[in-house]
C-alpha cells in the first residue's frame, strides 16, 4: 500500500500534497456525481430546452459576476480557509436540495435557487484551491502534482463519479445530493489538515480590491501566452456551452438514452481522458504546445459536428471517447503554462480572469444554446458549435504560437517580474472545463 501511495503522491511533493490530492479526488467524486443527478433532476421537472438551458446557465453565471471579486479575496485572505468556508457551506445548500426533496417539496424554482447559490460558492472554493498546489510544489514539479490532480478528476468526477450519480438518482432522486454533500465536507476536512507558507503579497500594502483586480487584467493583457488562453477558452466555451447546455435532452430525446445511458457519455468521455493522462508525457514530448492547441481546438470542432449529424448512441459514444481525451490534453497543457507563467502573488487574480473567459463563454453560449433548441430543435445547438468552432479555429490559428515558449521561466513580462512557482482545473479544474 505505502508504495501504492509513493507512487500516486511521491515523497517528495510533501504531505501537504497529499492532503490537496485527497480533498480534491474526494471533492470530485461528489462532483462527478452531480453530474449526472443534477441535469436529471432538472429534467424531472421540466422538458422545456430553455428552462434546462437556464439551470446550466445559473451555474455558470456566478463565476462571470463574482469571479474577479474571488481572484483578489485569494490573493489576500487565507486561501485553505476560504475552501473550507465555503465548501461547508455548499454542503448545507446540498441537505436543503436533498431535504426539499424528501419532503416532495422540490420545484424547478427551488432547483435553479440552489444551483445558483451552489455556483456562487464554487467559485471562491476553486479560485482559492487552484492557488495551492504553487504553495505546496516546487516549479519543477507541478507537471507531475498536476497529473496526478487530473488523474483523479478524470477518474473519480468523469469516469466514476457520473454513472453512480445516475444509479443513485435511479433509486432515489434525494440520494446522489446526500453523497454529494458528505464528500464536499470531508474534502474541507482534509484541507484543514494542509500547511501553507505566508503569501508573498505584501501584507503592509492597502490597496482597493478593484485596483488588485484591475493589476490582474493587466498582467494578463501583456502575457502573450496567458492572453491567447483566455481569449481562447472564452470564444471556444461560447460553442462549447450551446451544446453542452441541453446534452441530456440530447441524450434522451436524439439518442434515446435513459438515465443510465445519459451518466455512461460522460464515463465514455472519462475514459478517453484516462487514456491521455498515459499518453501525455509522450505527446508532450513529440509535439509542441502550440500545435497540441491546434490539433485539440480541430477535434472539439468536428465533434460538434459528428454529434449534430449522428442519431446512433454508438457513434457518439466514439466521438465522446476522442473529445475526452483532447479534454484532458487541452486542459493540462493549459493549466500547466498558466501555473508557471503566473507570479504567485498573482495567482488569484490572474485565475480569476481565466474563469471569467471560461464562465462568460458558458453563459453565453448556454444562453444561446437554449434558444436556438426551443425555435429550431435539439440538434441546432450543436451545428451553431461546430460553424462558431470552425470560423474562430482559422481566426485564432496564427496566435497559437505565442504559446509555445509561455510557460519558460523569465519569458516575455513586460514589468519584469521574477517568475514563481504557480498553479491554476474544470471544469473544472479544480472544477473548470478546461
């Protein structure tokens, strides 16, 4: 067992690692299991596109309003408290979800209240966990830390995580959102236990949190590398967002998917990543970063599309094993330039403006997404995805390169700041998408 454990966390990532890594792959486990329960018991509710379209929507509109308030919190406060904080509260909103429930009192109303109160919480919990791990790792280190971060998400909240989640709902719609909430608040538990050193902002500075926020967008703006990401993972989350707000009509209505078959795309996805995370340090080392960009941002387009053509669950079952994977890759290379591109002092901040990007581009795409399956049916979403994906592919196709050389310590800063150790999810990550 005690190697086992070397293997998965080795000695040397220390036992605070360990501690992050056992919070986070509890955490996601929970998450993985809202998943599938979450979209299920919308739909339980209702079968109108848009009001589904709006419970993905009022998750994804928290980070958009309170995600730049967060970045500056976490470059300020203590950031292992402000997970615990609010993990425990997001474990209360969850007995409430499961109580209203069990009680027969649940209604669409009280769903989207709870999802929104739900997305406000995650976002301080993630932005202030996604700046641990540069506290905890030394730089060289954070490839391996942040595999190992990935393995787990990808193991536990998209493989695991999804099917339980749907089984669970299958026996009793109250029980996936019970299991939820006792692994959120074990995995504050867990942080409780992890040792940080002081952060390295100056505690004598008093400055206005909208010039800390305001500091962030600057620094962002003048990374070129940093710059193209966000600006990327906005436009692509846009397309993405439309589709992926109505997948479980998608699933059901299109593909004929019960409940079950709805958790197995995102276990099918899951396992394509798991697939990647043995791949990558192979791929990393024969292809370079910017053309990883390439390739990946290509496969997320024709996904949209092979999945607007196909009515045969098989056939999307194999587009969603390949866009795992290029989740996964995307995801890791993205999070990797970010960690050792961005001071640490500025962790917080800059993270912010990534999950603004990341959040803008759901909101409005799920917006977009709703409107267009209500008028023009289930699959419009997904044809809208793949023609946005394709025209931007070839807008953004020369700025990709900035990226290769983004995450070299001492690169391109215009106010020359000495490069940190730094660390940023997933959908994520941490629970951000990408």
């Amino acid at each position: 067992m005690s190697h086992l454990v070397d293997t998965v966390a080795p000695t040397r990532l220390g036992a605070g690692f360990r501690w992050l890594l056992a919070s986070s792959w509890i955490s996601n486990l929970g998450d993985g299991i809202a998943i599938a329960a979450g979209p299920l018991l919308v739909a339980s509710q209702t079968d109108d596109a848009f009001l589904v379209a709006l419970a993905a929507l009022v998750q994804w509109l928290p980070p958009l309003l309170f995600g730049l308030y967060a970045g500056a919190l976490s470059d300020r406060l203590d950031r292992r408290l402000i997970v615990m904080t609010v993990d425990v509260l997001r474990a209360i909103v969850l007995v409430v979800i499961a109580t209203s429930i069990a009680t027969g009192t649940v209604s669409i109303a009280v769903i989207l209240v709870a999802l929104f109160l739900l997305g406000t919480a995650e976002v301080f919990a993630d932005n202030a966990s996604q700046t641990l791990l540069p506290m905890l790792v030394r730089r060289q280190d954070l490839a391996v830390a942040n595999s190992r971060i990935q393995a787990g998400f990808i193991t536990v909240n998209q493989l695991v995580g999804p099917p339980v989640g749907a089984a669970l709902f299958a026996a009793g719609m109250a029980w996936p959102f019970v299991g939820q909430a006792i692994m959120v608040a074990t995995g504050a538990l867990l942080v409780s236990r992890i040792s940080l050193p002081a952060h390295a902002r100056d505690p004598q500075r008093a400055a206005a949190i909208r010039q800390d926020i305001a500091e962030g967008f600057r620094w962002v703006r003048h990374h070129a590398a940093v710059r193209t990401l966000v600006l990327t993972i906005f436009t692509f989350n846009i397309t993405f967002g439309a589709a992926w707000s109505v997948l479980v009509l998608y699933a059901t209505q299109r593909l004929g998917l019960g409940e079950i078959g709805f958790g197995l795309l995102t276990t099918v996805s899951a396992m394509g990543g798991l697939l990647s995370t043995l791949a990558y340090g192979w791929i990393t080392r024969r292809v370079s970063l910017g053309n990883i960009m390439r390739i990946g941002l290509i496969i997320e387009t024709f996904t949209h599309l092979g999945l607007a053509i196909t009515t045969v669950p098989a056939v999307a079952m194999a587009i969603f094993f390949v866009f795992g994977g290029h989740a996964f890759v995307w995801s890791t290379t993205s999070v990797t330039i970010r960690q050792r591109a961005v001071p640490r002092e500025l962790q917080g901040r800059v993270g912010s403006v990534n999950t603004v990007g990341v959040f803008g581009g759901l909101v409005v795409g799920s917006a977009l997404g709703g409107t267009l399956a209500r008028l023009f049916g289930v699959t419009a979403p997904f044809w809208f995805a793949f023609a946005g994906s394709a025209l931007f592919v070839v807008l953004i196709w020369g700025q990709l390169a900035h990226i290769a050389h983004g995450d070299q310590p001492g690169g391109s800063d215009p106010q020359g700041r000495q490069r940190q150790a730094g660390r940023a999810g997933s959908p994520s990550p941490t629970r951000e998408r990408r």
